[in-house]
C-alpha cells in the first residue's frame, strides 16, 4: 500500500527560534494523538539541526525545502545533499514552482538535484504543475509529463521508489484557488497512468502523489478521499499547528 503523507513546506517563514517553537508544538500535539498518515515539515536550512533534535521523527519526518546540484565544493551560500542529511533530515522538495520561475532550475538542474539527493539516502518530494495560461490551453497533461521525463523518469525503478510526487497547479498555489477534487483526481490518475507506462503497474500503484494548491482543513477531505489522491503538500497552512493539524485529521 502506497504511503499517505501530510507534508509541511514552510518556505522562506519562520525565524529559528519561531520554527522552534512550531516544531514543538506540533510534536506535542502529533505524539498525544498519533496521526493516520505519514507527516513531514519541510523547513529553511537553518532550522533542520535543530527541529531534528525536537521531533520525534517515527511520528514526523523532516525535509529541506532544496538542495544543490553539486556534490561539494567552492559553490558559496548552497547547501548539498549530504549536509541536508547529515542534520537528520530524510526528505527534500525538489522543483517546486518558486525555483523553477524565480531561481530558473531547469528540468536537466533539476535531474541532478535529484539524483544526488537519492545518492545520499534522501526521499525526493519532486514537484510538478502547470500554470494558469497552460491550463487554460488544456496543456497541463503534456506539461506535466513533460516535468517528469526532464527529472525523473531515467530513474531505475528501485531508484523511483523513493520519489514521491506533488502535482501544484501553480495558478493554486497561495492564490485562493484550488483545483476542484475531480480536477485534481483526473490529473493525479493522469500521472499515475504515465508513471504506470514508464514502470509497471505496481511501481504506479505504489507511487504517493500530494496535491498542492492551496489545501486547506475545509477542502482537504473531500480532495483526500479521491483514489488518486495520497495526501497533500501544504504551504501556509503548514506554519499554524491548528490548520495543519485540521488537514493531517482529514485522514481520520
């Protein structure tokens, strides 16, 4: 059975001492009433040493929010793979809407972020989705598959088995808006289908694809009970134990 997650990408928010305090709440509040599904808070950098040390990580996982598309060396101001793991993390998003637009990460910059993420023992959130005017052109399946092939689909397929996918509509993300349920079921069964052609039935069977868009306690059960749906990739309902807790409780 393919994993559900709940998976917190707190973005550039959150001094250290702020993100201290979220960590601790949530891990008080998660450990108290043990979830039904996986959860991971993805966190700036400088926050990962330490919320390591403060979560109990069999009830919730810690990513990094990027990584660096070189191994090591004379690259001032990024951070590898390996130090992310190196702090306890196991998780990374990578290709997310914001670093493709504003850090201009192509699909080859990309395939290399990820294949160093998975040489030292990190599980790749890997983000795809379409914009407003690719929707509106019914370009979202093309763009979609189009992500995947460009960063993850020369994967071997015990190597894809530590991919799990978020598909963010990025006319949806922050902006209110959110694909309908039967909008988001159609794509995700659309990429199950297209993981499914690359590798098998069972590997697209136990594939986890998050929605991420906008996903909210309110709208999260009724996207959450879609066959194709395995949870959701939140942004600034991540930041408020209350909303995230509300979301990660649509699985009970």
């Amino acid at each position: 059975m393919r994993k559900k997650i709940v998976a917190g990408n707190w973005k550039m928010n959150k001094n250290l001492q702020e993100g201290v305090a979220l960590a601790t709440e949530l891990n008080e509040v998660l450990t108290a009433e043990t979830p039904n599904c996986d959860v991971v808070i993805c966190t700036p950098f400088i926050h990962l040493a330490t919320v390591s040390d403060i979560i109990d990580h069999s009830v919730i996982g810690l990513g990094a929010e990027n990584c660096a598309d070189k191994a090591s060396g004379a690259y001032t101001g990024e951070v590898s793979a390996e130090m992310v793991k190196s702090t306890g993390a196991e998780y990374v998003i990578l290709g997310h809407s914001e670093r493709r637009e504003y850090y201009n990460e192509t699909p080859a910059i990309l395939k290399e972020k990820v294949d160093l993420a998975l040489i030292n023992g990190l599980k790749v959130i890997f983000c795809i989705g379409e914009s407003l005017a690719q929707r509106e052109a019914n370009e979202q399946n093309a763009v979609v598959k189009a992500e995947l092939e460009g960063s993850v689909f020369h994967l071997a397929p015990a190597e894809f088995a530590n991919i799990v996918i978020a598909y963010e509509p990025i006319w949806a993300i922050g902006t209110g808006k959110t694909a309908t349920a039967e909008q988001a079921e159609e794509i995700h069964a659309y990429i199950r289908s297209i993981i499914a052609e690359k590798y098998g039935d069972e590997v697209a069977e136990n594939t986890s694809i998050l929605y991420g868009g906008s996903c909210k306690a309110s709208n999260a059960p009724e996207l959450f009970a879609k066959k194709d749906i395995d949870g959701g990739l939140i942004g600034g309902a991540s930041l408020k134990v209350p909303d995230f807790k509300g979301i990660i409780d649509a699985w009970k």
